[in-house]
C-alpha cells in the first residue's frame, strides 16, 4: 500500500540511500525561561529536563559516539543527524555555537545537523553561523511553535508570538537551512477549528518539516497540578487520531512528517497513559486516512508564489 503522508524515515533513505538515525545531544544550552531573561518557571508543559533523551555527564563528542554505537546496534543505521535536542539550542554566542555543532558534526558518518530552539532566539549572526554548516551538510532548524494562536501561547507561558515563529521561519529558510516546526495537539482552550487554523498557517509559510506532539501531562510540570485540580480535559486517543488526519490533510504534500507522536518515559509522564503506546497510535493515523480515503495534502491549498 503507497504510503499517505511523507514519514521522515522515508525522505531520509531517499535523501541518503541507507538508514539514517537521529543521535540527541545536549549542548548544554539552557533556555531564556529558565535562566530569566524572560522567566524561570519555564513553559506550561516542561519538567525541566528540556525534552531531551541524550545522555547525560559526557562531552558533545562523547554523547555523538555512544548514541550512535547504540543506534547502529538497534536500527542498523548507518548514517546519522547529529540532534541538538535539549533546551535552545541557538542559545549562546555565534562563535560558541559554532564551536559546539562542530564537535557534534565532526565524523565522517554524520550527514545531517539539527538544532531545537526558540522562534526569538534567531537573530542574524546566529543564523549566519548555522548557515555556515548548511553549506556543507543538510541542516535543520526545529522551532517550537506550538500553536498559531497568540491566546495559547499565553497560557503555556511561552513568551513569543505565532508573529516571531513567522519570521524566524522566513528569515531561516531564506539562508538555505531547512525549516522545521513543532506543534502540539491537545493544549488547553484549543478546539479542532484552531489544529487546523494552526496547520493552515505553517502551510503558508516556507516550513519544510513537522513534528506533531501529542499534550503529555509531565511530572514536575506546572501542567501537572492543573491537570490533577481537574481544570485540564486531556484528549482521547481517537480525539487525537482524528485532529492529527486533519493536519495531514492540510499540510502540503512534500512537508516531512518528521514525527506524529511525542513520546515520554513512562517514570516521568502522568497522562494521557495512551500516549505509551506509540506504535498503536501511529498505526491507528495510518488506518484513519485509509478509512477517510485520505492522504497528505487532500485539502491544502495551493503553494504561496515562490514555494512552487
């Protein structure tokens, strides 16, 4: 059966010809809402640990050898992204993030540069010195958006507009590095009509890449004590399903679905208990756009001029 939307595993063995893995990093960054320059309780859903599963106590070059000793012992990769997961990491001075990605990217292995940061951590000189990597190898940067809508972005505390993601995007994709954005899918006061007002508006921005995140209530989070005061309705996983087939079909064809389900170790997430089963989510996305006689694109609408 011909797949219904471009999975990232996909577009990377098309892109490189073999296996290609993803190895995270922690670079050490920290993250202007926990260091105060804009706050320190950090965004509604963290726990502080900045979302990353990389190893923690050994050197960038330390963390890049032993997540891909382990990822050619579990998926057989033989390529691999070296993937600045923790906190902003565009967080720091030009010359030190130029120092930090090349002790990341330096092996003869590593095809592929990413970097998760911020919207308003992407000033020019920043970009500049990821650019420079861009033009040697492929280069992503992740931007966390979340949600479109401004009221949203409020209540996760997230301190920069959808406006700010619309730039950084514009501003990134224009230096040849390419552009992918995170969003979230369950977050409070959102309805079905915002996900997809939300996936409309990365349609219409030079976006590349995807990752869609399910809402996960984590331990330590300052979303878990609203969850447990009752005040946080979680999605169901058929909720879920549906709205996730309704950003698919919004979002352009050749968009990479770099993800369709955020994971959580099960000794840090609270809820939704569904979320641990990943596999049978994805499958459950599979089967819904089979069961809508659906695929990716089905109603987006045509490309801006110059995206053609």
């Amino acid at each position: 059966m011909a797949a219904r939307y471009l999975s990232f595993s996909a577009y990377l063995r098309g892109r490189f010809g073999c296996r290609v893995r993803r190895v995270p990093i922690d670079g050490g960054f920290t993250c202007p809402t926990r260091d105060g320059a804009l706050s320190t309780s950090g965004c509604l859903y963290c726990d502080g640990r900045g979302a990353s599963s990389a190893p923690r106590g050994l050197s960038i070059r330390g963390q890049l050898l032993r997540g891909m000793e382990a990822a050619r012992r579990r998926y057989g990769a033989e390529k691999f992204i070296a993937y600045f997961q923790a906190f902003t990491g565009t967080y720091a001075s030009p010359g030190e993030l130029a120092r930090r990605y090349a002790e990341g990217t330096d092996h003869p292995d590593v095809v592929s540069l990413a970097i998760a940061t911020r919207p308003d951590c992407a000033p020019e000189a920043v970009l500049d010195a990821v650019a420079a990597f861009a033009a040697r190898m492929e280069t992503w940067i992740e931007y966390g958006l979340q949600s479109a809508h401004d009221e949203t972005l409020r209540c996760l505390m997230r301190g920069h507009t959808a406006a700010a993601f619309a730039d950084a995007a514009r501003r990134t994709a224009a230096r040849g590095i390419g552009v992918c954005a995170h969003v979230i899918i369950g977050l409070p006061g959102e309805t079905g009509e915002m996900v997809r007002g939300t996936a409309r508006f990365l349609a219409s921005l030079p976006v590349s890449g995807v990752k869609i995140h399910l809402l996960h209530v984590l331990r330590g989070s300052p979303l878990e004590a609203l969850h447990r005061s009752g005040a946080l309705p979680l999605l169901s996983r058929g909720d879920y399903v549906r709205l996730v087939c309704d950003v698919l079909e919004i979002l352009p064809a050749g968009v990479v679905i770099q993800r369709l389900t955020g994971e959580a170790p099960p000794d840090r997430l609270v809820a939704p208990g569904w979320a641990l089963r990943k596999h049978e989510v994805i499958r459950a996305i599979e089967d819904e756009l089979a069961g809508r006689g659906s695929r990716q694109g089905a109603k987006a609408a045509p490309l801006p001029a110059g995206r053609q």
